[in-house]
C-alpha cells in the first residue's frame, strides 16, 4: 500500500457523518419565537437590544463607526454604564472622543433623558422624526432603527459566526415586534371598538382580543380602531369610522387578571399600573374562566390619519352578515386610502 493511499484509508476511519438539522417552533406565553432574545421573555425589551448592540459594536467597530458618523477610531464600548446615578445605554469611547447611545423603541424623543448624561456627543436611536432644528443640534445625531437594521442586514453575511448570528437573531427579534419593516409583516389590524374598548385603547394604550395560536397579529405593525356608532353617540369627539391609527409596540399573551397586570407592571412600572388601573377595569370584569387566553396589544399614542373617517362598508362584505360587517381584519395602508376615497376593496383577497 503506498503512503497516499493508507492516509486515504486513515481519513476515511474517522470521517464524521454530517449531524441531522430539525426544527420545531418554540412558544413562550403562548406565541411563536422565532429569535433567541425573544425566548428570554415575550415583551419588548430595551435592555436586550442595547446589549446585542453594544457586542455587535464591538466586534465590528468599523462598520457601527460609518453607520453612527464618528470620525475617529473605536477604542472602547460599555453597555449599562452607570454615570452619577443614571444608566447609559451604551458609551463609546474613540481615541479622540466619547458617545452615547440612549435607544428608545417607540417613537419617543430621547433628547431631554440623554442631555444630563456626561458625554460630548448623543447619538439618539428611535423612530421619533426630529423638527429640522432638533436635527440640527450641535453634537446631536438621531438615527432610525431602519438604518440601524440595514447594517445588520450586511453583518448577517459576516465571516465571524458570533456577529453573524447576534445580526440575524436582532434582526428577527425587532421585525417580531414590529420596530422595522419584515417582508411578512401586516400593515394594519383593524377591529370594531366598543365604548369600553375605546377606553382601555386611548386612555391606557391597551387593546384585547382572543388568543389565536399563529395569529397574524403578530406580525401585524399598527392598530387602526374602527368606532362604533353606538360609541360614537357616547364619545361626542369621536366619529363613527375608521379615523386613528396607533403604532403596535408590543402583543403578549395573558392567561388570567393577575396575568395581565403583571405584564403591565413588568413592562410600565407599577407607577403607570396606579394612574391606568381605572381605565382597564372592563378587562378585569372579562370572563377569565379556566384562565382563557387573550392577546393584548401595546400600543403609541394614536394619530388622527382619516378626516373624514373610512367608512366600514368599502372595506369589507361579511359572507354571513352582510355587507359592512368586518370579516377581514388585515389591510394595506394603500388599500385604506382608497377605501378612504370611496373605493370598494372588500372583494380582494
């Protein structure tokens, strides 16, 4: 036997068969899980992005250094700083300059909260679109987390399995709860609102509805509350119609009173809990028996889109009911608008 051919022979002794790869879908709380950061808990949580983050800056500190505009060199990168009392997000420090980064993940304006931290320059990390002088303040830079996702998108491809994955698994956890567009993703969930829900949804920013095992709900990026005309009668500001339009924040799943307020109180802080108990008292008279589940929807503060408001009956025909009963519930903002001009879009499927 020559030497190549008893190397071949040795190789082939200890040739390893390739491992079998299956998957199965992980719930938590009753919805599906497809990243890993979400499988530590069914909220939103800042705190988990800023951490992904800040890895993710550090291993790639050319790439972030484009995307935040920094013209000097990475030199250092801490996430949860303390600082005189407050918790920086994450600190960056160049060789000729430091930042910070304070993330917000609705569509709040973090400027107020990062202007007492100790640092040259702020970088904002929110979908808040600034007047064109906030935008404009010196050492000030807000950047979208669209932008932020694109980078990601490229690290997906990295060489370096950790940032590959971390990029891809953030990408996954902010298109769950709807902070960047996914190809998936439904614009808007529109349900008939009653006069107690129109309570919960506008005063506490809260709306529920049953639990549905792989509801598209999930995915769904805003709620667009349709006002009945029984409500309208009572709420003399509000018209009969599809009018508003809310940012989806966050959806979870509650099997029971104590259920939900805990989600609340872990998600707001028990100081929010006291001042919006009283406008979710409807959802605690629900009957909750042998813990029936329900989704719930966070939602940001609505914003008045439709004037005058869409009628339901160009939205959609119930098969049973007749038409202006809403059968379907996921739409375009495209189709919305020509519902809005008159247009029958209830027979597209």
């Amino acid at each position: 036997m020559t030497p190549r051919h008893a190397m071949e022979n040795e190789g082939k002794r200890y040739q390893v068969n390739p491992i079998p790869h299956e998957e199965v879908v992980l719930y938590r709380g009753g919805n599906p899980s497809s990243s890993l950061l979400n499988a530590f808990g069914a909220s939103l949580r800042e705190t988990r992005i800023t951490a992904a983050l800040g890895y993710l800056i550090s291993q790639a500190p050319i790439q972030f250094k484009r995307l935040l505009q920094m013209p000097s060199h990475i030199t250092e990168v801490a996430v949860e700083k303390y600082q005189e009392g407050d918790r920086l997000d994450i600190y960056i420090k160049t060789d000729k300059t430091d930042y910070v980064i304070e993330a917000k993940v609705s569509s709040i304006d973090p400027f107020r909260q990062a202007s007492r931290y100790r640092a040259k320059n702020k970088i904002l990390l929110t979908n808040f679109i600034p007047s064109a002088g906030d935008a404009g303040k010196k050492h000030v830079s807000y950047v979208k987390w669209e932008n932020v996702s694109a980078l990601l998108r490229e690290l997906r491809k990295s060489p370096i399995a950790a940032v590959k994955f971390v990029s891809n698994d953030l990408l996954k956890y902010m298109e769950e709860h709807g902070m960047i567009n996914s190809s998936i993703s439904n614009e808007v969930y529109i349900r008939e609102l009653s006069e107690e829900s129109i309570v919960c949804s506008l005063k506490a920013g809260v709306y529920g509805c049953d639990y549905e095992k792989n509801s598209r709900i999930t995915s769904s990026l805003y709620f667009a509350p349709h006002f009945t005309a029984q409500a309208s009668r009572h709420q003399p500001a509000i018209q009969q119609g599809i009018s508003y339009v809310a940012r989806i924040i966050d959806v979870f799943v509650a099997g029971g009173w104590a259920d939900f307020a805990k989600n609340l109180k872990d998600r707001n802080g028990k100081v929010w809990w006291r001042n919006h108990k009283a406008f979710l008292e409807t959802i605690h008279n629900w009957n909750w028996d042998n813990h029936k589940q329900r989704h719930f929807l966070i939602l940001d503060k609505p914003i008045l889109v439709f004037n005058p408001p869409i009628r339901k009956e160009f939205l959609q025909s119930h098969p049973k009911k007749g038409p202006g009963m809403l059968g379907k519930y996921y739409f375009t903002f495209e189709q919305l608008f020509r519902a809005w001009n008159s247009e029958k879009i209830y027979k597209e499927k």
